[in-house]
C-alpha cells in the first residue's frame, strides 16, 4: 500500500530561540543588540529595494567581509584587534534579510557574485557569524517568500548547491552545541533551509545525502532519548529525505539505518507521546520506517533487528502507536515471505486478527472514522501478503485454520467487508457514469484509478484472500463462502469478476517475469472459483 504523504507544515513546530549578536573567540562582548542593528539596517537610507540598492547593499557586506578578514589575518592573536570588524560584518549580513522582500532580484544577487562570499562565511572562525548566515539563509528561502517566484529560487538554490552551501551548512551542525539556545536555534534553521532547498530543487534531497554527513547526523539525533522541537524536526526531515528517493533509503539502511529508527520507535512500545509534537514526530518514525522497508535489501535488515517482534510488542501493549505497527508491518511483508514466516513464528497471527474482528484499542485518534479505516486496509493487505509469502507447511495450516475457528467468524468479517467495500466501488461507477453524461469524457485508465482510490484495491485484495482459502479445497470454508454470498444475492461469478480486473491490470513494475507469475496465480483462482 502506498505511503502517505509525509511533508508536514513547519508551522506547526515549535520556534527556535531567536539568535543573539555574535561575540569574538576571545572578544569582550558588545553592547549594540541585534534589535538595533536592524533598526540601524532600515534606518540606513534603504527605502526601495532596486537593482541599485541591491549593489549597494552587497558592495557595503563585501567591504566589511574583507575588513575582517584582513583583521584576522593582521591580528590572529589578538581578538581585541578584530572585534569591531566582527560587529560590523555582523551588522551587514543582517542588511542582507532585506532581499527576502525581493526575491525576484535574487538573479542579480547570483549575478554579481555574492552568493560564494555568503556561503564561505558558514566556515567562519567565529560561529555566531556561521550563525548569522544560516539566518539570512532561512530568510531568503523561506517558503511565504518564494511562494510564485519559482525562477528566481531555482537560480537562487542552484547557485547555493553550486557554491558548496549543503556541505558547509552540514559541517557547521557539527561545531554547534544544542545546550546552547543559539547554537540550537541555528541547527533548527540550517534543517530548515535545507528542507527549502528541497522544496524548489527535490534533487537537493538525494545531492545533499550524497555529498554530506546528513543522514548519520540525523540518525544519531532521532536516537537520543529527550524529546525537543529539534529532534521533532530532525525526523521530519529524515522522513523528506527518504520518502522519494530510494537511493537515500538505501544508503541510510547500509549505516544501520534499520535498526537506529527501531530503536528510537523502541522508547514508545510501552508508552504514549507526552504531546501532540511528540506524537507527531512518533508519526515521522514510523513514515521513516515505511520508507526505509520499501528496498528488499532493508527488509532482511528490519528482520534481523527484530523489527516484527518489536511491531508485535506495539501492538500488544495497545498504546498510541499501535495503527503505525501495522502499518510497518504491511511494508515489512510485501512481498518478503521471510517476514511473514516470522510473523507466523513469534505467534503474530493472533494479534493479527483480534485486530482484524475489530478489536482495536480505543483512543481519541483511532476513534476517527478515517483512521479505522486505513486499519482495516492495512490488516487486509497484512493478510493478503501472509498469505502470499506462506504457500505450504505447518504455517499455512495455522494461518488457514484461523479461518475456520469460532464458527468461521473471521470469514464473515471478511464477507462483511467484502460487502462494504464492494458498494462503495458500485457506487463510485455508477457517479462516473453520471460524470461521462455530462460530457466529461474519461478513458479507461482514470476511470480504474478513480475506483482505486474509492476502495477497488481492497476490493481486490479481499478477493485474493478468498481465492486462497477457496483453493485449499476445505469444505467447510467453501459452504460458508457460498452461504454468505447467496445472502447478498451473489455468486461466486461476483468474486471472479473482481479477480479478473484485478488480473487483468497487473503492472510490469517489478519486471514481465514477476508480473507474468501474478497473473498465473490469479488465474488459478478465477479457474477455481
């Protein structure tokens, strides 16, 4: 099944401290507040942000950059000598947030040269200067800012990419310290310029894992056992990171990726999130985990670090994260029969299907009607992976046999779902049909894709269990499945369309080999049926 959507509004997180003036290595403080610095900025004579402003602005910070430079150089031992330079450099970089009110000038801003004298200044010696510029940067890119300057941002990111900004954004997380709110302000910016980055140039997402230490950083701080507005942030991110590019979900499982995210999902098996921050970053883990269980390699890492038992343990201890372990292990399964052997192993069929009767824990978020829903689906998939993954054995035995348990009660469930999910396809057909009277034409394709997302997929599914308990020929399974659809005024012709479709738009993606072998299998039902 696929992922939900991951991105999250960065609204919602909480704010980061705001930065305070730099001070020198070694420097007595100063008295001028960044609060008058910026009033002095907008004092200054600046009244219309032009091309000419622009360059007078940018020719004032170049100035100042090789000020302090050449005072650091003059003066290496003595701070006293280059303090005032600092303050000044300060003072500049500050003018520069006002071309955030401009973004369409952001071309000549890469025209004349600046944006490589930003960027180096994320290596400064003095880390509130670094500090500095990762707030200019987060201002400049911020989203409300590009918002219909699309052109203007791509030139804007692809200068920064191209002047090493995500390197040197990311060397310079290593030299903060979080106990400091500056310094961990400036780490919340710097994940939020990144993720802006993203936003208008998505290949940001692969180049800045390929050319940096991101990844490892993130993992180590998703792992650390305080919950803040960072380590919230910090999953987020990771999910951005993971959730498009499967070249990142590899390269984050070839360093443990697998286990570090288990581990910190691991600290709420047996406890809810304090807040709706913290069970939001809880929902990041477990997107992060989804993705991650997407390449076939990082599912054998995922049962090697007990990740099915852990899912179980989630699942029997009936806290918050109870839905989000089902669906992890719906990934998990997917065509891994290996998973679903284990499943079978360490006695997860039985918490399987409690879940499946509707014997869900109660709280106020799986009391939506939403969320019950995406439940069953996942228990349906779930099942329908078991089994696909079980095809003979003692564990096909006791997978089938909870079917026919309890007066075959689960087989009436899935008869009862059958139905539900049924009339909603029936009814959505009938609505395009309505649609394609008034004239909007629709083909074939967009039609299917329409009766998907109004539940075809678990249609067919449900289909595909009914076909596996069908063909293995127990006759009290097989009445039951008679007697259920002869009460819905059905027949077994009903069942054998919907596998037919089914079998019929069987993709390639998994390659012809693959999709030749799943329509093979669904034929056998259709025959059988």
């Amino acid at each position: 099944m696929a992922t939900s959507s991951l991105k999250r509004k960065r609204d919602d997180l909480p704010s980061p401290p705001p930065p305070s003036q730099p001070q020198s290595n070694g420097a007595p403080a100063f008295d001028l507040s960044l609060l008058e610095a910026v009033e002095q900025s907008q004092t200054s004579g600046v009244e219309v942000l032009d091309l000419k402003t622009l360059k007078k602005i940018v020719l004032s910070f170049e100035r100042r950059l090789r000020d302090n430079l050449e005072a650091r150089m003059k003066y290496p031992d003595n701070p006293e000598k280059f303090a005032d330079s600092e303050v000044e450099l300060h003072d500049e970089i500050q003018k520069l947030k006002i071309l955030a009110g401009g973004p369409d000038l952001y071309p000549d801003l890469v025209a004349l040269n600046t944006v490589p004298s930003i960027v180096g200044l994320l290596g400064h010696d003095n880390t509130d200067i670094a500090m500095d510029v990762v707030s200019l940067l987060v201002d400049l890119t911020d989203e409300d800012v590009l918002e219909d300057n699309d052109e203007p941002a791509k030139v804007l990111v692809d200068a920064l990419v191209e002047n090493n900004a995500l390197e040197l954004l990311v060397q310079n997380i290593g030299r903060l310290s979080e106990s400091d709110p500056d310094e961990a302000a400036a780490i919340y910016n710097t994940l939020s310029t990144i993720e802006n980055m993203i936003e208008v140039k998505p290949a940001v997402a692969e180049l800045v894992c390929e050319r940096t230490k991101l990844l490892r950083w993130l993992l180590g701080r998703i792992k650390v056992r305080e919950f803040d507005g960072n380590k919230q942030y910090a999953s987020e991110i990771l999910a951005i990171l993971l959730q498009t590019s499967t070249a990142n979900q590899k390269r984050l499982g070839q360093m443990n990726g697998v286990d570090g995210v288990l581990q910190a999902v691991a600290m709420y098996k047996s406890r809810d999130p304090k807040s709706a921050d913290e069970e939001e970053m809880l929902e990041n883990l477990f997107d992060c985990l989804c993705c991650l269980l997407m390449p076939m390699e990082n599912k054998e890492r995922f049962m090697k670090s007990e990740g099915v038992e852990l899912m179980i343990i989630i699942m029997k201890q009936k806290k918050s994260a109870y839905g989000s372990a089902i669906r992890a292990l719906d990934f998990a399964m997917t065509k891994y029969p290996p998973a679903c052997e284990r499943f079978v192993d360490v006695l997860g069929l039985k918490t399987a299907f409690a879940a499946f009767m509707g014997k869900i824990p109660v709280s106020k978020k799986n009391k939506k009607e939403s969320y019950q829903e995406e439940l069953e689906e996942r228990l349906i998939s779930l099942i329908a992976s078991l089994f696909g993954g079980i095809t003979r054995g003692t564990r096909r035995e006791r997978l089938l046999s909870k079917f026919v348990e309890n007066e075959c009660e689960k087989i009436d469930r899935l008869m009862e779902l059958y139905m539900r999910y049924s009339d909603r396809v029936k009814a959505e057909a009938v609505r395009l049909e309505k649609l394609e009277l008034d004239d909007l034409e629709m083909d074939e394709e967009e039609r299917y894709n329409r009766k998907l997302e109004a539940g075809l997929y678990t249609l067919q599914l449900i289909a595909v269990i009914l076909g596996h308990l069908w063909s293995s020929e127990h006759p009290g399974m097989r009445s039951r499945i008679e007697l259920l659809l002869r009460q819905q005024k059905l027949t077994k012709k009903h069942v054998k369309d919907i596998l037919q479709e089914y079998h019929d738009n069987i993709g390639d993606i998994d390659g012809p080999e693959e999709k030749e072998r799943a329509q093979t299998k669904i034929q056998k039902f259709i025959d059988l049926f």
